[in-house]
C-alpha cells in the first residue's frame, strides 16, 4: 500500500486543510494529494449526492482564459483545435468539446464558456483535465494564432456542489444561481464574494460548479457544509457518480487513441462543424461519421454481483474477444455492477449478449443505454 | 483456539486441524464498501500465499491470500448475498473460509495480535 509518490512532491488544493480536518483519505492524483473518500465511505458519499446534495473539491483541474480581441477570432482558433462551434455560443453558455489531434484521437476533454457579459467579448473561459494541464497548455501554445492567447488562471479554486438540493443549498448565498438555466454561466456573488458559476457537473445531476478565489474557498466550502444537507464527497463517488452518468474520464474511456465518433460523444460536434470540417483529423471524424466508426464505447450492465474493471476483455458468448472494458465497477444507485468499453459496431446494439472475462471467467452481460441513471439536469420551466 | 494475522491482513484462528481466514478489521477499513466477494471451493489446494479468495469495494479489487497451506473444508456461504458483513463484523461472522491445516510450521511465520497491531500502527 505505499504510495509511489512522495507526499511532499504533491501539490495541494486551497482546501487541503479542510479535506483533512474532516477526515479525508488522502491520495496522490495526477500530482495532487486529493481526498478519495471522507469517513461516511464512497458508497454513502454516492447515495448522498443522489440524495440531497454533494461537495466536490475539483481545484486539482486547469483553469484558463483563451483571449484574443473579439468573440470571433478566439472562437475561431478554437474553433481550429476541436470540433465544436464557438463562433455561435451565446453569452453566458458554456459547451463540453474535446481537443484533437491530427488523427483525430482527443487529446482532451474540457468545459469552454463565454461570459455573460459583452465586455467580456474576446474572452473564453476553459476548464481542462488536471492530469492533461501541461499537454493542453504547450498544444494551446504551440496552435494559437499570434493575437490569441492563452492565459493560465493560478489564484482560483473550483468547487462543485451535486446533486437534487445543491442549487437550494446554494442560492442561499447566491441567490442568482436559481435562475440560472443548465450549461449557463454567471459571475455573481456568494456572500459577497465574487465567483464565476456554471450551471453544470459531472454527476448527472442538478448542481453547479464555482470558480472561486482561492483565499476563498475554504470559506466559501465551510459556508456550504454548514448546510445539514451539504457533504463533502471525495474522488471515489466522484468516479461511480459519472459511471452511473455514462460520462467519459479521459485516460479510461476516451484518450489520443479514440474518435469523439468512436467515444460516442458526437453531442459535442455541432452541425456547422460536421458539415464543414476544418478541425484536426476532420477527414478520418467525417468519414466516421457518414459510415459509422469500426468501434465504439457501450454501456453494459453484469447479470451477477461480480464486477468487472478497467482492462477487463469483452468477448462474445462463448466466443472470440472483442474489445476491452475501458471503466467499470459496482453502481450504487444502480444496486449492482455496470462498466463502459469498445466494441465492434455490429456488437453495439443495445440488449446484445457479451460477457466480460474476469480473473479468467466470463460474465454475462448486457450493452446498455446510458446514462445508467436518468439524468436530472435543471430544465428552466417556459414561461 | 489462537489467532494469527498476516502483513496482508488476514487472520487465521486455528482449532484443532481446521483453520478459519478472514480479513481484519484494519483491512475492510482500508477497502471501505464491499460489495462482493469471491471465494474458493471447497476441496481446494491452497499453498501460502496463493490468491485464495477476492473481495471488492466499490472502487477496487484485492486478493486475499491463503496465510498457510491447506484444503478449503467451507467457504462461508453469507458473504454471496450480503458482501457489507465484511465491513460489519469481518473478525467474526463474516470469515472468507475454513481450511485443514497442512502446515501448522507456517504458523510460526504469522504475528501474534499484539505484534499485528504494533504493525498496524507502523502503517
């Protein structure tokens, strides 16, 4: 069990302290010492978010500004790294996309929004993987026109709260946040504090995630759990959270190897961009498109109570393998086991039979639609 | 009946020539959540140090290993349908396995409860 990184060469979060004052288990993360689980466990950390509301510290990912001098230029040479539109995002909205690379693979997956205000016009706002800080800034670096560039953000936290009574729990310091429509974002300000807010997470709930100073984090997260229905919730319900949710972790379910296409994430390519290409690896994404990707990623739920992980073979029943669990593990909510992975597209079809091999036995299992929970994202009633 | 405990926390409670593995309270701990476990059948060879059972938590599997050599007499039937005894009582009731002491020698290799949990706190 000893840890391969040194704790000292670990970075820390703004709300390290607090992590530790409340019990966490700490774990190093991609260079970070992040709490995996605090003393109610990953389980009842789950059902908790599901339940009422959840705290997540997620300071560990990168945040950055592109800035060029108008909306359409910086959208535009983002626009030349992924395959969404930004030239057409509207004020204080926010898009998931992907960066790719020549062949097309993603590099990365990251959140891009654009401030509510025009004064803010030239500016947009990126929320990157933290394992993939260093790659997405030098590829920013090395592909940005001359007048656009890239501004990493040091001196803020990022805290997300999920879940059905995280915006409640919330708007009782930043009123502003009920109003706020899904994928929306808003500065406003949290008892007096000024922090940017998106209306949006990764656990298929309601819930909001929250730049803030990172002076002010530590009160600002404090303020939140004093809030009976507020619990801190660490990494390991954090990664089951997003299983039930069919999102993608980039290194597991999505990496430089696979197609937006293949990842079956084409919700991110907006229908300008696929007719148009113009993005990196557009010929191999638009053939992909068009006749359909050799693989792709499937939800699958197991018969029995066994789960299967990350590496894990897809065969067919008593037959060849083909293809390879990319993350998997027991679903709490669910109340049994469930993984994503790669399959051949004429395997992909939803309720096909396949097994997955498992310390050399197969078990039975099932492609399936996600999310594997249905998702409760916040739909603003028409008025 | 005496206890021993391994450095990969199981413990072993020998009575006469039939031997009860579990894992201890320190190690369902460290797992947090179990939610299923996978034991051997009866009749089963096990040599010390073979993976003789697994048992997973929401985030992770890990191998319990056979703390001496011997024949799985019993696996403890409870754990298929209530894996969570693990985290409960996983020094009593929620044993992984009996087996027929082969080599009551290796006993010898194990720690004694007070070594065990001096060992514990060097984690």
């Amino acid at each position: 069990m000893a840890d391969a990184v040194a704790e000292t060469d670990l970075k820390q979060t703004p709300l390290h302290d607090l992590h530790v004052e409340l019990g966490a288990r700490m774990v190093p993360f991609a260079g970070y010492s992040m709490p995996v689980q605090y003393k109610a466990g990953i389980m009842a950390e789950h059902l908790h978010t599901r339940a009422k509301a959840g705290l997540f510290d997620v300071s560990h990912m990168g945040q950055a500004f592109l800035v060029g001098p108008d909306h359409e230029t910086t959208a535009r040479a983002l626009e030349a790294l992924t395959p969404s539109n930004f030239v057409e995002l509207g004020h204080g909205r926010q898009r998931y996309s992907v960066l790719l690379n020549e062949e097309g693979g993603i590099i990365d997956d990251l959140m891009v929004s654009r401030s509510p205000s025009p004064e803010d016009d030239g500016k947009l706002m990126l929320v990157v993987n933290a394992a993939r800080k260093d790659v997405d800034y030098a590829h920013f670096r090395a592909h940005l026109p001359d007048n656009v560039t890239l501004q990493v953000v040091e001196d803020r936290a990022l805290i997300a709260v999920q879940g059905p009574e995280a915006v409640a729990a919330v708007a009782a310091h930043a009123p502003g946040v009920s109003d706020l429509a899904f994928m929306s974002t808003a500065s406003m300000e949290f008892d007096g504090i000024e922090c940017h807010v998106a209306r949006a997470g990764y656990t298929g709930e309601d819930g909001v995630e929250m730049s803030v100073p990172a002076g002010a984090a530590e009160a600002i997260a404090r303020a939140l759990l004093a809030d009976e229905r507020v619990e801190p919730i660490g990494l390991g319900a954090r990664d089951s959270l997003r299983l039930e949710a069919g999102l993608c972790l980039y290194g597991h379910d999505i990496d430089e190897t696979t197609t937006p296409v293949e990842g079956a994430i084409t919700f991110c390519m907006q229908k300008r961009r696929r007719e148009e290409g113009g993005f990196p690896g557009a010929e191999r994404i638009q053939s992909e498109l068009k006749d359909g990707p050799g693989r792709v990623r499937v939800g699958l739920r197991l018969e029995g109570r066994a789960p299967a992980r990350e590496g894990a073979e897809i065969a067919l029943p008593d037959g060849p393998v083909i293809g390879t669990v990319t993350s998997g593990g027991f679903a709490p909510t669910v109340g049994a086991p469930i993984a994503m992975g790669y399959v051949p597209v004429e395997h992909a079809g939803v309720g096909t039979p396949l097994e997955l091999v498992v310390r050399n036995r197969r078990l039975p299992a099932t492609v399936a639609d996600m999310p594997f929970v249905p998702n409760r994202y916040y739909r603003k009633p028409k008025s | 009946m005496t206890t021993y405990y391994s450095k990969d926390h199981e413990w072993i409670s020998v009575e006469g020539d039939i031997a009860t593995v579990g894992i201890t309270a320190y190690a369902q701990e460290q797992l947090g959540d179990v939610v299923y476990v996978e034991l051997p059948e009866a009749g089963r060879e096990l040599t010390q140090g073979d993976e003789a059972a697994v048992v997973e938590s929401v985030k992770a599997a890990s191998e319990v290993y056979a703390p001496i050599d011997g024949e799985v007499v019993e696996a403890n039937g409870v754990l298929a349908d209530e894996p969570a005894k693990v985290n409960e009582d996983p020094e009593g009731g929620a044993w992984f396995l009996k087996m027929k002491v082969g080599n009551a020698g290796q006993l010898s290799d194990l720690m004694d409860q007070a070594a065990y949990k001096a060992y514990v706190e060097t984690l």
